[in-house]
C-alpha cells in the first residue's frame, strides 16, 4: 500500500501551556530532551588509511516514533494512578493528492461517559499512543540532524542532491499515528526551506496487522512460542525469582498497592511528560543512582524483554527482523550493483522502539540491552571505498563499506569481525551475520520433543498395575486434589505478579511496540 501526503505546514493549535521537563530536577534518556537530542547527531566520519578514500552513497535511516499519549487507557499501573487527561494540540494533518483540503483529527466525539461512551484514554482528546508535541519537536530536531550530515553543501558527505532531493528518497511506516506522523514531521525538519509549494511523497505502508517493521507474532507464531520458550528457561526463572525480583515485587505491594509487574509505560508516559510520580518512586537522578526504586523498577522491566529478545544468539530477534532486514538490504544490494543514482540515497524507515531492538540485537554484540529512547535513530550508511587504491585488502574484499550509528555513537568496530577503531568496515561483513532467513523465514511451530520415552511409559504403566502401585496412585491423586483445591484459594484470594510483555501487532501480549 502506497500513501500519498502532501508537505505544506505542520500545524498546532496555540494552547499555552507549561514549559515541558521542568518537574523534575533529571529526566532518563528515554524522554529526549532537547538537551539529549543535541547529542545524538550524525558524528563525522573518522577518515582511515584502511579503507582508502570513499564517497556516502546510501543512508538507510531507522527512528522511533517520537514522545506519545499511553498505549492502552487500563494500564496495570500503582493504585492511584489517576492520570490527568491527555489533551492533544497537535492536528493531524493528511492531504489527498486530488485535495486541498486539511483534515484535522480530534479524538472527542464520545463524551458522555454516563452512557459508558468515552474515549479510551479517560477524558481529554487524544487516541492511545498518538504523537505529541513533544514527539513533534524530537523528530524536528532528528531531521534537522539528518539535514546537517547529509544535505549541507558544506558537508564533506553531502548525500542528497539540492536539486528536488525528495526524488532520491524512499519512505517506510507502519500504519499507526505516531510513526506515520513521525515521519512526515523529520522530513520537514530535512527539506527545511527547500519545499516552497505543496509535494507529494509516496509513503509506502501495509496493513497493520500484517506489517514487519516491527515484531508480529500473529504473522509469525513461532515468535510467540520462542518467548514463552524463553520464560521456561533456568536462566529466566532463576531471573524471575531471583531476591532483587522479590524485593521488588514486595515494594509494589507495600508501596505502590499492586501486584501486577509495572508496564514501563507507566513510568516513562509519567515522567517525560512532567506528570507526578508516587512519593515512593520520585527519586530518580540519573542513570548512575542505581539504588534508586524508579531505576531499579525500570531496569527489571527492561530485562524481562530484552532478555528473550538478545537469548540463543539472538533467535527470536532474527526471526522477527529477517522481512524488515530484507527491505533494507534490497536498497543495499541496488547501490553496490548498479553503481548509480537509481537506487533511493535516503531510505527513511518509521518504526517502533522493538525495531530498533531487534535489528541492533539481530547483529549479535552490537546490543547492550538498553531500551531505545523516544526519536531513536539508527543509521546504516553505505560508502564507496577505495577511491585511490589504496585500502587493505586483507580486511576490505569488495568495493563498498558501511557505517552503523546509533544516537549519535559509532558502533561500526563493535559488529564482530570489523576493525576496531574503524568507522568503516567491509558490506561483507554485515551479509555474513545476516546470513539467517530473511524473506523465506519460517514461522512454523517448532516440534518440541518429549523427555518421556516409550520404555518410561511401559514402565510407569507396570507400576500402576502392580497392587502396590496402584495405592501409591490413589493417596498421590488424593494429596493433589487437596492441594490443588488449597493453591486455587489462594489465586482467587489474591493474584500473583504477573510476567510482563509487551503487545506486538495484537499479539497475546501486553503492550503495543512503541
């Protein structure tokens, strides 16, 4: 499916309201705050004897959406979370190609909650998970940084043409609010002045629920039985119960009044928006405290996915990526073999923060388990290597290299089998590790063997025969049913912490990839 929109003007209503981070003396990466987009620029390209000159030819982009409204209005948060309501003064704005016309959306038109009609975030007039203007200015701020790096004719690795640059571009999303407007609001912040009239982009999209820009478990379902795999594991339950698990669990209860593990929603939607935090967890103060109950919470969130998403080399992630991977290198495979200007300089791809996950963790090291911020940005670049003649042949065996940053950090010499201290390394070198399937995945159940075998089974089943045997039956179905009927008591008494994870493209999860 290919959308078409129209750039002109990105509109907001003039709400005044108060300036954002300024509730809370430190703010986690995870918000991106101006002050922590200004560091996640493009850095310039350390030049290298290794790889001889070389020319950019080709950038793929991969962001996450920018800052959002909560992904589900029920969220299993503290007692008394009671957020205000989420008003949204950004106006979503789609044009027709045969149109003129601006659209504005505004979730507002169920408000009698008296008859049970309400929006599904309590109140105000914003849908679950829609950009705000926070979003807005972060990917303003990531498209201004793309137009630094590679639009500047100052720039040694200008990339895109100034004449109609667009023409050499391509454009990926989801279809959901907050990636397709993400998307359209960077390429405002890139083509900056340069759009003087109204132009159309093709935005290529699909139907959600049968996407692969992030993971999908209901396309895949052997994604869903690798995770729940993951959860049976020694490594996960030992985790799981582990004392910092229970010592947490018990600090929910007693402060916070819940039982339910805490969605990261709950904190991050809280904090980056200058919402109040419980007493209990308002003590964050940067990412070293390490002691404090807002990190420690946070951090057990975080590993309870990214655990399975980095487990068994990586399996579920390369599984789940292996379509997105293979869109990325159909633009990779037109650059080196057609040498030219047909392939698209500029490859934008709008996702989610399980994207970014997936595919740094799909290239194995290069991972560090940390949850990408809200505007992340991952860049693939391609160059042209051995202008002169003069690369090491040993390390570089084509003519092409790449270069792989992640908010503003090089990770280039952390993919294994690149040059450490290198900004480039050979494309060869990317296909080796993407060498699982990607296209052709298959998404079969895996046939799980039994570990009871056909002599165990005659064996059991001679002993139930025998007239000892058979009593050591009934006092074992007796006993069970006792206790059976004691723990059934004692769930409905009370429910137990549950594992969390998050809902994937409506898969049987808890939250939505954002």
């Amino acid at each position: 499916m290919s959308l078409l929109f129209a750039i002109a003007a990105f509109v907001t209503t003039t709400v005044v309201a108060a300036a954002p981070y300024t509730a809370y003396p430190v703010y986690p990466p995870y918000c991106s705050t101006p002050e922590q987009m200004q560091q996640r620029g493009v850095p310039p390209l350390q030049q290298g004897s290794s790889y001889g000159a070389s020319q950019l030819r080709h950038v793929t982009a991969v962001i996450r959406h920018g800052a959002r409204t909560p992904w589900a209005g029920n969220l299993p948060c503290w007692a008394d979370f009671d957020p205000q309501p989420w008003n949204c003064e950004l106006q979503t704005t789609i044009t027709p190609e045969v149109s003129a016309a601006w659209f504005r959306k505004q979730y507002d038109a169920l408000q009698s909650p008296e008859y049970n009609l309400t929006n599904e975030l309590i109140g105000g007039t914003c849908q679950l998970g829609q950009l705000l203007e926070l979003g807005v200015v972060q990917e303003l701020w990531n498209g201004e940084q793309l137009r630094d790096a590679y639009f500047d004719t100052a720039s040694p690795n200008m990339l895109l043409s100034p004449n109609k640059p667009w023409e050499s571009l391509s454009y990926r999303a989801d279809d959901e609010q907050r990636t397709l407007m993400s998307g359209r609001v960077l390429l405002k912040g890139l083509f900056g002045n340069e759009v003087t009239a109204p132009l159309t982009i093709p935005m290529h999209t699909a139907d959600y629920e049968r996407d692969v820009v992030g993971e999908n478990e209901n396309l895949c379902p052997r994604l869903t039985q690798l995770r729940e795999l993951f959860y049976g594991t020694d490594e996960f339950r030992q985790f799981n119960a582990s004392a910092e698990a229970q010592q947490l669990r018990d600090f929910q209860r007693r402060q916070l009044h819940t039982d339910h593990d805490l969605e990261l929603d709950c904190f991050m939607t809280t904090i980056c928006t200058d919402r109040t935090l419980p007493d209990a967890i308002n003590d964050y103060a940067g990412e070293e405290q390490t002691e404090s109950m807002f990190l420690r919470l946070v951090n057990f969130y975080i590993r309870q996915y990214t655990s399975f998403a980095m487990a068994n080399d990586a399996e579920y992630s390369k599984l789940a990526m292996g379509p997105l991977w293979a869109e990325i290198m159909d633009n990779v495979d037109r650059v080196i073999a057609e040498n030219g200007t047909a392939y698209p300089r500029l490859a934008l791809f709008s996702g989610h923060d399980t994207t970014i996950i997936g595919l740094l963790a799909s290239l194995s090291k290069v991972y560090d388990g940390s949850w990408p911020p809200y505007a992340s940005k991952l860049l693939l670049e391609i160059h042209e290597i051995d202008l002169d003649g003069r690369k090491d042949k040993a390390l570089y065996t084509t003519g092409y290299g790449f270069r792989l940053i992640y908010n503003g950090q090089v990770l280039t010499d952390q993919v294994e089998g690149c040059p450490k201290d290198t900004h480039i390394c050979d494309v060869s070198v990317l296909k080796r590790h993407l060498n699982f399937p990607l296209r052709d995945r298959d998404c079969s159940l895996l046939d799980i063997p039994t570990t009871t075998t056909a002599s165990g089974v005659a064996q059991v089943f001679d002993l139930f025969l025998s007239p000892s045997g058979f009593g050591v039956f009934v006092v074992v179905v007796l006993s069970s049913m006792a206790v059976g009927s004691v723990l059934m008591f004692v769930l409905l008494s009370k429910l137990q912490p549950q594992l969390i994870h998050r809902r994937s493209y409506g898969a049987a999860s808890q939250e939505n990839p954002e």
